[in-house]
C-alpha cells in the first residue's frame, strides 16, 4: 500500500478476498496475470496521499461512503465485487 498510495501508517483490519486480471507486461512484451489480495485497513487522514504515476495511479483520494457511487462509472467488475465483499457498496446504489 505504501508503494500505490504513499501512505506509512497503515493497519490491517481484515483480508477481504482475491482477484485476477490479465495485462500485457511490457518488459515481458506477454499477456500476463496478476493476482491481488484485498484487505480492508485503517490509515490516518492526515497523511499525503501520493500516487504512484509508474503504475498509472493519477489520483487518490478519499471518499465518503455515501460518495462511493458517483466514483465508480469507469470500475472494473471485480473491483465492484471486492467493495461488495467488504460492505462498502450494494446494486441499488447506482
């Protein structure tokens, strides 16, 4: 986390759950997959968030949980799925 979003202080409260997805990895010049394991932590608010232009993080911020929705247009399904997993989001929000 510390890498994507520049944050120090983090705890990890629980592990919500796994995905998978394909890219083309330019050093292997290959499709490839990538697994990625999800937890729900706890982070200060008071922390610069930094965003890790590498991996073609543009911006980070936080969110209300009511806000949620309106952030979502252009989320990949099994990202909607993890927030569904951690109790963060439901259909009948959209």
């Amino acid at each position: 986390m510390n890498e994507e979003t520049g944050l120090k202080n983090i705890g990890i409260t629980s592990f919500i759950g796994p995905t998978q997805h394909e890219y083309f990895d330019k050093y292997l010049h290959e499709d490839a997959v990538k697994d990625t394991h999800w937890f729900s932590m706890k982070a200060s608010k008071d922390e610069t968030l930094v965003p890790l232009i590498e991996e073609n993080i543009e911006l980070i911020k936080w969110v209300a949980i009511k806000e949620l929705p309106s952030h979502l247009n252009n989320t990949y399904k099994n990202i909607i799925e993890i927030l569904k997993k951690a109790g963060l989001y439901h259909d009948n929000e959209c």
